[in-house]
C-alpha cells in the first residue's frame, strides 16, 4: 500500500464518518462529504453550529473512518478551519468531488474544515491473509 493507493481508496470514498470530542469529554460522530488531498487531508463542509465544528475548534483532534465491504482506512489528525488564501485551495478540493457545495456557500455559518493526517491504518481482510499497514506522518 502506497501514498498514492490510500489517497485513491479515500477519493472512491465520498463519505467518511468523522469522530471528535466534546467539551465533557464525550465522543461524537457524524457521517459527512470528504474529499482528500493528494497529501491525505480530509475536507468537509460543516454549519459553525455543529457539534463537530464546536468540538473540532475546542479540541482539534479527531478521527475519520472510510470503508467499503472490509477494507478499511482509519485516520487520525488535526482539524484546522483554513482562511483565505488557504481556505480557497481546499475548497477547490472539496468542490472537485462535490460540485454542489459551490451552491452552500452562501448558507449562513457554512465553513470547511481539513483533517491533516497523523496516522492511518489501512485493513483489508477480504484479502487472504488480511492486509494490514499503518503509516504515521
């Protein structure tokens, strides 16, 4: 397994279950639109009056799981909410797997949030033996 073979896995992926933690303490899950850059930071859209958001801002670490049959990838990382410049760059990102997020930017409190990888684990066990890999970054 590559950088590039996870970076595919995540794109054939459109959605992605992101876990965060809340202020108590409490975990906290969503099922939400990635996108993955081709350094495999997961980009979402999310309302400012989310958990999520609320969480992510508080407390930037979190988690996302993607999976198809039982091929798995789970990453850990640390979510940012990018400005300007920045901020454009993954939105083209995001924008190239959902073309219809272009029409939310006008909702009041829509923001994007990127989660840069810090480790990843790749689990195939349709495979005979299972295929297992972590990458820490």
């Amino acid at each position: 397994m590559t950088k590039t073979n996870l970076v595919e896995f995540f794109r054939q992926h459109r959605y992605g279950v992101i876990s965060s933690v809340s202020a108590v303490g409490a975990p906290q899950s969503a099922v939400v639109g990635t996108a993955v850059s081709g350094d495999l930071e997961i980009v979402f859209d999310t309302l400012r009056s989310s958990r999520k958001y609320t969480n992510l801002i508080a407390n930037p670490a979190a988690s996302v799981t993607v999976w198809t049959g039982e091929a798995t990838a789970q990453l850990d990382g640390i979510a940012c909410e990018p400005e300007g410049a920045e901020r454009d760059r993954y939105r083209e990102i995001y924008f190239e797997i959902w073309p219809d997020g272009r029409d939310r930017l006008n909702w009041s409190g829509l923001t994007h949030i990127v989660i840069r990888p810090k480790w990843i684990r790749y689990s195939d066990f349709d495979q005979r033996p299972p295929l297992i890999e972590e990458f820490t970054f």
